[in-house]
C-alpha cells in the first residue's frame, strides 16, 4: 500500500514539474517574445537612465528633426512571407555613401532618427530606418531578438542595392536588439557594398541574454524552463534562441566592427560586449562610456561618441564621395 502511494506521489510529481514547465515556457514566450505591450519591463531599475538621458529621448531636438524629414516609405516581403517597412531619406547632396540604422526591443524605426540626425546633418549620409518585423508598421506576431532579422536586413540592403551604384558603401549601426542583428548579419556573406559594422549595447545569445534576465527578474535558473521555452520559440517563431548568437557570428566576421557600450549598463552587461570584441575575427575597436546605462552611451557623452563613430568611418571607407544620387 505504502509503495503504491509513493508511485502515486512521484507520478503527481513529475506531473506537477511538466505541467510548470510546459506552462512557464508558454508564459515567458508570451512575455518576452510574443508581439505586444511588455508592461513587465516598466519601473525596471535596470533601464533606469539619467534624467538628462530621458530628457533627450522625450524631448530632443531630433524629434523635430525627424518629423519634418520626407522620408520615402519603402516595402520588402521577407524569405518567410512577413511584409516589412522602413523609411529611407536621400542626402541632401549626391553621396555614396549609406547608413542603415537598426533599433532595439520594442523600438520602432523612427527612434533611430536620434542617430540619423547625426549622420545626415553631419556626415551628410544617405539614411534607411527598417522596422525589424513585430515592430513599428512592419508585420508578424512575434519578436525575432536579431536572429530572423540579420536575413532581412541583408535583404534591405540587397534591395536598396538595385538603385546604388557598385561604389555605395553601407555602414551597419544598430542599437541593442539592432546591435546583435547587425553583429548576426556580420556572419553571414554580406552584400559588397557593406563596409562597417557599428553595435551600441548588444548582447551576444539570445539565450544567454535570457537566462541572465531570468535569474536577475524572476530568480530562476535557466535550465530547464529556457530550454522548454527554446523549444517552443522553435516551433511558433521559427528560430532557436541558442542559434541566435551573435557571439559565433563575429567569429567570422570579416568588415571591422566598433563596439559601444555604457560602463554602467546592468541591463545587458558591458562583459558581454568586452568578450564580443575579444572573439571578434576582423579588425575591431572597443569604445566604453563611463556612468552611461543600456543605450545611453550617446546621450552621455554625444562629442566623443560623435567623434569615436567618425574616425571610425574615415578608417574603414573611402575618402571620396562620389556623386550618386540614390532614388532619385
């Protein structure tokens, strides 16, 4: 009798682990990954900036910038069927040269014009800001974290590439979920006209990315719910949150690649960008912004981040600026 209710309890048992675990992964994907309002990421102490920072952010002079801009409104269906959109602005004069800028979770492409500003008032760029899919007024119902969006940013760039001449040179420069797309895609074989690479706060898995935020929010260790939840990720969004990993993807990188990152940042860890640029097979630069949180780097220190991107640029791409006039 004792025996049948111990077989009984460890049954109940292991029923109660797969219920949870079954049950927690469909939780966290619908909290993480899933499209749609991520109230759980408000109040969090870990995206806390300066209030110099937000200031920026809600009232900047970009802003205004940005709405008066005439942005083209451009369409692309994706390898996998999902209508994507994003805005392209010609420079003000004939250039070949090309930024793309790629925005983080929960962004929408228009908050990149905090960058774009820069590069077209000053370095006089043409300027793309794709909505990565789940985002802003591009489609598909859920968050892909950089992995599926390396594909569709080489795609961008392949279709923008049909109206440049072969002498464009693009720069890649993306901010945290658009950093680790943009560090993904530099594994892969890029367009020609690529040239650089620039990643502000990125992360490097996915995976590992998860696993640091559920031990640091909800106290859990990885294994098994994250493991359970990659499965799941797997089979609704189609894509592993272990092979999204920015990490390998560097490890054949072959355009330079400059890494930013605020030296406060707790949200996704500075050693997570130091041990990027550590494994980083191409040539690599390594620029840390003191007191600055997750993607406050250029708020905190705008001269120098200004500067550092530049003298970047003017090392890895041409000093000529050829006179091509792109969608026009």
């Amino acid at each position: 009798m004792k025996k049948i209710r111990w077989k009984t309890v460890v049954v109940l048992l292991v029923a109660i682990f797969i219920i949870f675990q079954i049950a927690g992964s469909f939780f966290f994907y619908n909290l993480a990954i899933k499209r749609g309002p991520k109230d759980f990421l408000t109040g969090n102490a870990d995206l806390k900036v300066s209030a110099e920072t937000m200031d920026v952010f809600l009232n900047g002079d970009w802003l205004d910038w940005v709405d008066k801009q005439e942005f083209e409104e451009m369409h692309m269906t994706s390898r996998d069927g999902i209508e994507l959109m994003g805005y392209y602005l010609p420079a003000k004069q004939p250039t070949n040269k090309l930024v793309i800028l790629t925005h983080g979770y929960l962004g929408h492409a228009k908050q990149m014009g905090l960058y774009g500003q820069f590069y077209y008032e000053e370095l006089g760029y043409n300027l793309f800001m794709p909505n990565a899919r789940g985002h802003g007024k591009s489609g598909g119902d859920y968050y892909g974290f950089g992995w599926p969006d390396r594909l569709d940013l080489i795609d961008w760039t392949k279709l923008l590439s049909e109206n440049m001449d072969p002498a464009t040179e693009v720069v890649y420069h993306g901010l945290s979920m658009g950093a680790a797309t943009v560090l993904m895609a530099s594994g892969e074989k890029l367009p020609d006209q690529v040239k650089a690479v620039i990643a502000d706060s990125p992360y490097q898995s996915v995976y590992q990315l998860f696993a640091y935020q559920l031990n640091r929010m909800f106290h859990l260790p990885a294994f098994p719910l994250l493991d359970n939840m990659n499965l799941l990720t797997n089979a609704k969004a189609g894509y592993s949150l272990k092979e999204a990993d920015a990490l390998s993807a560097v490890q054949r990188a072959t355009i330079p690649i400059l890494y930013i990152h605020g030296n406060a940042d707790t949200f996704v860890p500075t050693d997570m960008t130091k041990e990027l640029y550590e494994v980083t097979e191409s040539e690599a630069e390594l620029f840390l912004v003191d007191d600055a949180n997750h993607g406050e780097a250029f708020v905190m220190d705008q001269k120098a981040y200004k500067r550092k991107v530049e003298d970047f640029l003017n090392a890895h791409l041409s000093t000529s600026n050829l006179s091509i006039d792109l969608f026009r």
